[in-house]
C-alpha cells in the first residue's frame, strides 16, 4: 500500500522552528517528487516547496523561502521540511504529496500546484501562537 506519513507538527511560539518528516512508502521514492503543501482554516491549500526534479532542485513559495528548507533522505525515504523563523500566519495543517518526476520542465507555479500529484499523506498540525 502507499502510504505518506507526515509527522512533526506542534505548537510553537513566533521566531520558534519545527521540522516535518514525510515518510514514503509503497513506491518507487527515486521515481517520485515530494511537495509540502498546508491549508490554514478558511483558505484554499497552498503549495510551499517541493522538489522540481531527481537532480535536487528545488522550489519554494514566496511566503516561506528564505525561511523553510526542503530536503531529502533517500535511504529513509523520507523528505524533510525544516521550518525556521516562524509566524503567525504559517498556522496550518501541512501535507506532503508525490508526483512522478515530470519528464519537462515547468514554471515555479506549477511545481507548487497540486496539479500530477498522485498520493496524498494526512496532515500534521502546526500552531505558531505565543
């Protein structure tokens, strides 16, 4: 079975960080690119990294780079999200999902939609709040 176990979330106070997990199983993972997306209550799921193709590169939401991290560890087959500098507004429930690695290249807004992505993991919960 496919599975993709996100993992990490918490409560955290402004300027604090949190670092998420994706496990993935099921799957060929080398085969696969991993994104994190996140749906705060009442607004639409929002992509915010993931990586672009099998060399490593990486895309990142305006709202996050230069704050998140995406990265991976294949022996584990997990992807990872380092969250640092966090705010308010970064509440949300935070999901990896797996598309197969696009065999052209795309603009940053496509990576970042939901559009190929073919599994889904349930969410972890993540409150930024002093």
């Amino acid at each position: 079975d496919v599975q993709l176990q996100a993992s990490g979330g918490g409560l955290v106070q402004p300027g604090g960080s949190l670092r998420l997990s994706c496990a993935a199983s099921g799957f060929t993972f080398d085969d696969y690119a991993i994104g994190w997306f996140r749906q705060a209550p009442g607004k639409e799921r929002e992509g915010i990294s993931c990586f672009s193709d099998s060399d490593g590169n990486t895309v990142y939401a305006d709202s996050v780079k230069g704050r998140f991290t995406i990265s991976s560890d294949n022996a584990k087959n997990t992807v990872y999200l380092q969250m640092n500098s966090l705010k308010p507004e970064d509440t949300a429930v935070y999901y990896c999902a797996a598309r197969p690695h696009p065999r052209i290249k795309y603009g940053r807004a496509w990576y970042l939609s939901v559009f190929g992505m073919e599994y889904w993991g349930k969410g972890t919960l993540v409150t930024v709040s002093s």
